[in-house]
C-alpha cells in the first residue's frame, strides 16, 4: 500500500491567497457603492435618505449604509480612485484586516459624525472610509514598529496629505464633520489594530 504526503504550501501561495482575498472583498465593496448609486439614480435618489441624520434616532441606520450612497456618479467617482488605491494597500494583509479597518471605521466614524454634524442634515458618501483608510497607513507603522508601513505612510502623506487637510475646512455641501470622524476612527483602528497588542495574552 503506498500513500502520498500532502504538499505543504509555500509561504509563496499563502500570501497570494491573503493578498486575493482582501482584494476580492475590496471590488465586493466597491461594486455594492456602484450598484447602489445605479439604484438610486433609477429612483430618482430614494436611497439617499438612508444616510446619516445627525441626531435623528432613525439616522443610525445610516451609518452602516451612508458609505454605499452617493450624490451622483460624479461623487461617487471622486470616492473611487482614493477608495481602490488606499484599500488595495490594506487589502495586501489579507481580507480580514481589510474587513477589522472597514468596520471600524465605518462604526466608529460614523457614530462621530451622528453626533457631530448639523442638525436636520443628511451625510452619505465613502468620503470617511477614505479618510479612515489614509489615516490607518498613516500610523500603523508607528504603531507596528515596521519600517516599511512607516514609508508606506509618508507616501500617503505625500500623495494625499494636501487633498485631506484641506477636505477638513468647512464648505457648503461637504461634510468636514464625515472627514474628521472617519480620520479618527482610521487611527483608532491602527492602534486596536496593533501587532504588539495581538501578541498580549
């Protein structure tokens, strides 16, 4: 009788599949924005009123689905591009970290921007996501203690860093409030998200 070892699988293949699968989950979320906002122009924009009203107890439902709406393609487009080349970075650790760095922030940032924003308004957009995903690179390798999420974070500082300090002033039609929420949430997730507090037992 003979039988067969099965082959161990490299390091290699391991990190592709990682790396697959995080950016699987990143065209699942990006291809749900683009369908909504398919939806919602059909509509004639009935979905919009699922984003976030601030203070309003039935807004809360917006802070799960405010990041899949958008005023038009042209906002959503605008979203996009950030959204792909920021997330595609986070995607490279796997879709469970992509997923850990979505969900707080989307919560977390979220929830900020219920309280904070102005009364009788309506926030939607991926605008946070992004601003939570940039602040996450930003600082998890001060976090991580690794060199190279270090410069990973100057190059987003160097790419986006004048884009998103100016996205903080105030400006008619543009929620500063979703900005710094999500920006906050992005460190606060780098932080729970830390590789010396993973190894805490």
């Amino acid at each position: 009788m003979s039988s067969q070892i099965p082959a161990k699988r490299s390091g290699r293949s391991v990190d592709t599949a990682k790396i697959g699968g995080g950016l699987k989950l990143l065209a699942a979320l990006l291809g749900l924005m683009w369908l909504s906002e398919v939806i919602d122009t059909a509509t004639n924009g009935s979905l919009d009123q699922y984003g976030i009203i601030s203070r309003e107890p039935r807004g809360l439902i917006g802070i799960l689905t405010a990041p899949f709406l958008h005023l038009g393609f042209g906002h959503l487009i605008s979203n996009t591009l950030p959204l792909v080349t920021l997330g595609a970075i986070i995607a490279i650790s796997g879709a469970t970290r992509l997923f850990q760095v979505t969900a707080i922030v989307t919560v977390i940032g979220g929830f900020g921007t219920w309280l904070i924003s102005p009364p009788n308004t309506i926030t939607i957009g991926a605008s946070g996501l992004v601003f939570g995903y940039a602040s996450y690179l930003i600082v998890r390798g001060l976090f991580n203690r690794r060199l190279g999420q270090v410069v990973v974070g100057i190059i987003v500082i160097m790419v986006w860093g004048s884009a998103l300090l100016t996205s903080l002033l105030p400006q008619d039609g543009i929620s500063w409030q979703g900005h710094l929420c999500g920006g906050i949430a992005g460190l606060l997730a780098a932080w729970v998200l830390a590789d010396d507090k993973r190894r805490v037992k």
